[in-house]
C-alpha cells in the first residue's frame, strides 16, 4: 500500500470520526429533549460548573455532562451561569438549558416586609418564604463591622432594614437580601432633612422605630414622636413597653410583666434615661418624618384605648382617668383594631 492510499485512508478516518464526534454533539445538543415535566433549578452563589453540571445531569436536564462540559467549554460559559432560581421548560435541549441558565430571567417571588419588624421577625419571615437563612441573616445584621459598610456606626443594622414589599429569589445569599433592604432604606430616607432635628441621624432612627410600634394609626405617629419629644425635654424617662420587650426579645414569651419592666437592661426605658442603645424595630418613612416633625403639644402621656389609637393626657392625673377609663374598664377592653375605625372615632 503506497503511501497516497495510506494518507487518504487516515484523512477518511480523521473526517469519519469528526463526523460521529459532530453528530454524537448535535444530537446531545439539538435532538435529545428533557421529558420531565417543568421544574425548577437553583445556581446558588459562587458554585462551581462542575457542581452545576453533576447536578444537572443527575436531575435528568441533561443527557451527558461530558459533553455539556465540553460544550460550555468552547463556548467560554464555564464561568459565566448566574446564581437564581431557573424554570427549565418540557421538551428543552441541552443547548436550551444552558442558554436558560446564562441568558434567562431567575424566578422571583414577592416578599412583604411589614413596618415595625424587628430583625428576628424579618429573619423569620424571610426563612418561612425560603428567601434565605434566618441564622446568616441574623448574624450579619447583628455584625457591627458589616454594617460599617453601609456607613451605619452602630451595633446591628436593626432600625435599616427597610420595611417593604422586594422580590427575591430562592435561597438567595443572605449578604445580598440585606444589601437590597439597606439600600432602599438609603432611597427612602434621602429626600428629608434631618438638620431640623436637635437628634443625631441614629436617634432619630430610634426614636422612630419607637414610634413605629407605640401605633399602627399613621395620623397617631406625630402625636406620639411629640410626648417623646416633651419626655426628653423635661428629662423624664420614656417608659415605653416595646423598647422593654425588644431588650429580652429572644427570651420573651410574649407576656410582660412586673419583673420585666424592672429588669435593667440598654433597652429597658422604665430603667434607662433617655433614648435605648439602639433602634429597636425597622421603622417606614412615615414614622422617621414624624420624628422630624412631631406634633407640638403639651402631652406627656398616652394610654391605648384598645382599638390601636389612644388617648393623650398632659397631667398625671388625667393619665390615672384615662387608665381607668380605658385599661379597667370591661367595655373599653375588648379588642378592637385602629384599621376597622369608622370616620367617627370611637371614644
């Protein structure tokens, strides 16, 4: 065998293989189908390929990792798949997949954040939507050094996680919720103007989420950042029940009592002059705005009138008519909510 036959044999082998190797791709590629039905697919943050891969081939969503490797491999996309939460469609080829996977829309879910949650309770709404964990959530948000990052000087970053509706994805970083909330705490809060305040930025935040949890009646919010503004004036101690339970909250069942009001501690206003250590909710716009605008008056005292809305009292023995009235009384006791109040009030 003469040395043209030997060459045009190897050149016929060379082109056969490259053609089965082509076809054994596009068929991978193009003509295999996922036949499962739709589902989803999580790309968590920092994973390699080689974890996203096994994990795909072992979910079915693909016929071979070998070749989906290579595939990713000459196209540069082994480093490129974004972290989210992705819906791989019936009928998607491997090709499909990996486009979904560089190009496609994560799946997001609408998450609530109530005004006046504290840091826990945010935590626990987040874990129970399966945003993300609400340990890591909880240490970072309590981590002083992390909330330098956001230019907040404080001990966590209660009172700056914004109250508010966000859409996440699932299993989403716990770094990157905070970052999201912090961020449109920084949105919300640019248009005011804090120097008309006597209050440092931080005691404004307090203060507010103080606000925040005395009343849900947004009409009320002035007029209580107003019997905090006489208290302080006149030196006299805030003795408000929430900046007390926040001060035992991870141990509190929910019932206060005498020996809770009496326990000392950074939070505990009834114990402490002047304002707790640090905010103890995440107050929205309206309760900040109230603090930089309290209502003048001359109250000093609030009583609930067990409808979410109270009654305001510039002397102490009117305070003493207005817990009897309201508190030991059978009619005014029972529960009613501020947001079933009619245009005429009820007294």
């Amino acid at each position: 065998m003469n040395i043209k036959k030997l060459l045009f044999i190897g050149i016929s082998i060379l082109i056969i293989g490259i053609a089965i190797v082509g076809s054994m791709f596009y068929y991978h590629l193009q003509v295999w189908r996922y036949k499962g039905a739709n589902t989803q697919f999580l790309v968590r943050s920092g994973e390699a390929f080689s974890r996203i891969n096994y994990r795909l081939y072992k979910k079915g969503l693909i016929s071979s990792a070998t070749i989906f490797y290579r595939y990713a491999k000459y196209t540069s996309l082994l480093n490129k798949f974004k972290a989210g939460r992705y819906l791989i469609k019936h009928n998607s080829s491997m090709a499909d997949v990996a486009d979904i996977l560089l190009k496609g829309k994560s799946i997001i879910y609408k998450v609530t954040i109530p005004e006046g949650k504290n840091l826990y309770e945010i935590a626990k709404i987040l874990a129970r939507e399966k945003v993300t964990s609400s340990t890591e959530f909880i240490r970072l948000a309590k981590d002083s050094e992390f909330a330098k990052k956001f230019n907040i000087n404080a001990a966590t970053l209660e009172g700056y996680l914004y109250p508010d509706s966000y859409y996440f994805g699932k299993d989403v970083n716990a770094k990157r919720v905070i970052e999201t909330m912090i961020r449109t705490f920084w949105r919300k809060v640019q248009p005011l103007d804090f120097t008309q305040s006597k209050l440092s930025f931080h005691e404004v935040i307090i203060l507010a989420s103080i606000v925040e949890k005395e009343t849900g009646a947004a009409h009320e919010r002035p007029l209580i950042a107003g019997v905090f503004a006489n208290r302080l004036k006149k030196k006299m101690r805030l003795q408000s029940d929430p900046t007390t339970i926040y001060g035992i909250y991870e141990n509190f069942n929910g019932n206060l009592r005498k020996k809770h009001l009496q326990k000392k501690t950074p939070y505990n206003t009834y114990r402490i002059n002047g304002l707790p250590i640090g905010p103890i909710s995440n107050p929205g716009v309206s309760s900040i705005k109230a603090v930089l605008n309290p209502a003048e008056h001359k109250a000093i005292y609030f009583v609930s009138k067990n409808n979410g809305t109270h009654v305001f009292t510039s002397t102490y023995r009117e305070h003493l008519k207005a817990v009897r009235k309201y508190q030991k009384s059978r009619r005014y006791r029972s529960g009613r909510s501020w947001r079933n109040l009619k245009k005429k009030r009820v007294n």
